[in-house]
C-alpha cells in the first residue's frame, strides 16, 4: 500500500512537471527549482562534483535510491523550462517582425532598442508578438 | 548602452563571497541578498567604452608575475585597475564549498540570474570577463590557483547549464593581488567574483526600413 500511495505521489509529480514544461522558465528559476529539490543531495552525495560539468546529474542518478522523486522531476522541469525559454527568445522577433515594421521603423537594431520599442508598443502588437515577448521572459 | 554614463561609486555592489564553511540552510533573503537579473543587466549594460588591450592573459600573466616575484601588485594605483573600474561590472554572490571550485547549491539560482542577464537583448552583443579574488589569508600562490579554478567553474557553469555562448566569455583569477578593500587584507569583502563587460562580439546590425 505505502508503495502504491509512493508510486501515485511520483506519477502526479511527473505529471505537474510535464505541465510546467509548457511554460518558459528563467534560468534563476531553474536554478532555485534545483537547488530546492536537489542542493540536500546534492551536498551529501555529489559534493565534490562541480555543477558546471554534469556530473552532479549522473551523481545523483547513481544515488537515485537515496535522493528524492521530486529532485528528478525538478531537474527534469528546469531543463525543460530553460531550453523552451531558449527557444521562445530565438522565435520572438521572427513572431514581432511584423510589428518591428510597423511600430519601429527607424529604431536601430542592438542594445534592446527593438525590445524597447515594441514593449512600449506592447498594447498595439500582435497578439503573437506579445506572447512571444512573455515566453522569452522579456515583458514588462 | 547608447548613453555613456559612468557608473557611481556606489553602484556596484560590493558583496562578500562567502566561503561555506557551514552545511546548514542558507537564508536566501538574508543580508546578502542575491542581484536580479534585472539588476544585473541593467549594471553590465552601463558603459560603452571597451578597453581591448585588456584581455584576460594580459591580467593572469600580470598576477602570475607578482607571484612569482613575491612582489607585491599594487594593482589599485596601477593603469589596469583605473581602467577595469571603467568597465560596467558587477560584483556577484557565489558560494564555493570550502578551499574548492565547487560551486554550492544555494548559489545556482545567482548563478541563473547572470545567464538570463546574458541572454537579454540589452546583452546579446557583448563579451564578459570573469573574475575571481580571494582575501589574503592562506598563500598567494594557493590563492591564486584557487581564484582562477572558481572564475573557470563559473564560467563552466554559465556555458554547459546557462547556455551562454564560451566565446562570449573569459576567466580569470587575481588571487590576492587585487584587493577590493587594500586596507583590510583579511577581510572577507575581499574574497569576490566580478563579471566585466570587456566588448561586442559583431557590429550592431543596421536600422529597420
């Protein structure tokens, strides 16, 4: 029974973590998501292992008897929610070219000038444009 | 960044890298509250004009040589240090486990609000230098191998897990040879991570028709 109540805990909690995958989310969030989930862990079981060369995953992966369900569904939303962060960015100014034309003529490109001029547009652009701008992390 | 505007003083924010030496939990909101990415970008996205002979080599062989000299780098009244404190920077909070470059769990969220900075528009075109410092308790030499070992890890860390692109990036460790606080050697104020913003990686693309 305990096992079975365990194995319904982990299945919601993969189930919210697919739903947070829809999301973007920011790479500070990620990381407090993990260190959260994961830093009890992590500093037990990996704690010579530096965080930058993935060997903290595999570590807690060969730990994975000890290290609990909901750091491995964190680790599993944060790098889902950062790369559809990554992906958003790549996409919104293809999604606000339109309105870049429109709205911002004239505004050189570079140092956030385009970014600027269509967050000060915000309420006249597409509503893909908008989205776009929301998914990269980059509205107001 | 088009307005050249010179960074206060007070602006950047001197934040002592805590070594942990404690296990326990870290209160995030405690006195050494984490910057923003907001904040962040709006510091390293200050100051237009780039120093190019100021190159990551240029400063380790610099620190390297007053090592091995066992002369000391008055690095505070030097040329380089007048024309680094040009450059927009930040000091960031990141904890390393004791004597090591591992990176602590508490600061992977700082450590997320420097790669979003990075990722900002505002950012997009620029290149950043890391820098590690150490107060002067232990050895120079230690220190300095240490300082460049935790500048390398983070920028490690910015690459693999924040997806920043490395050839935006360089690393370097001063060790003890650039004190933020000359005066108080020991103090661990001293003890900091800096990220310069040292150049652009392309010309800014041309205006929309």
């Amino acid at each position: 029974m305990k096992r079975h109540i365990f194995g319904l805990a982990a299945l919601a909690l993969v189930v919210s973590a697919g739903g947070a995958s829809a999301q973007t989310m920011s790479f500070a969030d990620a990381g407090d998501l993990i260190a959260k989930a994961c830093g009890a862990s992590i500093e037990r079981f990996c704690a010579r292992d530096d965080i930058g060369t993935g060997k903290v995953a595999s570590c807690l992966e060969q730990n994975k008897k000890d290290v609990p369900a909901q750091c491995f569904s964190a680790l599993q939303a944060a790098e889902a929610g950062t790369a559809a962060r990554l992906a958003a960015q790549k996409a919104t100014f293809g999604l606000c070219q339109d309105d870049a034309r429109q709205f911002c003529k004239g505004v050189k490109p570079g140092d956030a000038n385009l970014l600027d001029c269509l967050l000060a547009s915000s309420k006249v652009v597409s509503n893909a444009c908008r989205q776009g701008l929301a998914n990269a992390g980059w509205a107001n | 960044m088009t307005a050249f505007t010179r960074r206060a003083a007070g602006l950047a924010l001197v934040a002592a890298l805590t070594l942990g030496a404690s296990f326990g939990s870290v209160e995030r909101a405690s006195a050494q509250t984490p910057m923003s990415s907001a904040e962040i970008t709006k510091q390293l996205s200050e100051v237009t004009q780039f120093d190019p002979s100021l190159t990551a080599q240029v400063l380790q062989n610099m620190a390297q040589r007053a090592v091995q000299a066992n002369q000391p780098l008055p690095l505070d009244q030097s040329e380089i240090a007048k024309r680094l404190s040009k450059l927009a920077q930040i000091d960031v909070q990141i904890q390393f486990a004791l004597n090591s470059a591992v990176i602590r769990p508490q600061s992977y969220g700082a450590l997320g609000s420097i790669a979003d900075a990075m990722h900002h528009p505002i950012l997009w075109n620029y290149r950043f230098l890391v820098v590690g410092n150490t107060d002067t308790t232990g050895t120079r030499a230690v220190n300095l191998a240490l300082s460049q070992k935790r500048a390398e890890a983070i920028k490690e860390a910015l690459v693999n897990l924040g997806k920043v692109d490395p050839a935006r990036l360089d690393a370097v460790g001063l060790g003890q040879e650039a004190l933020e606080v000359p005066s108080k050697p020991t103090d661990p104020i001293n003890r900091r991570v800096e990220i310069f913003t040292i150049g652009t990686m392309q010309a800014m693309p041309k205006p929309l028709q």
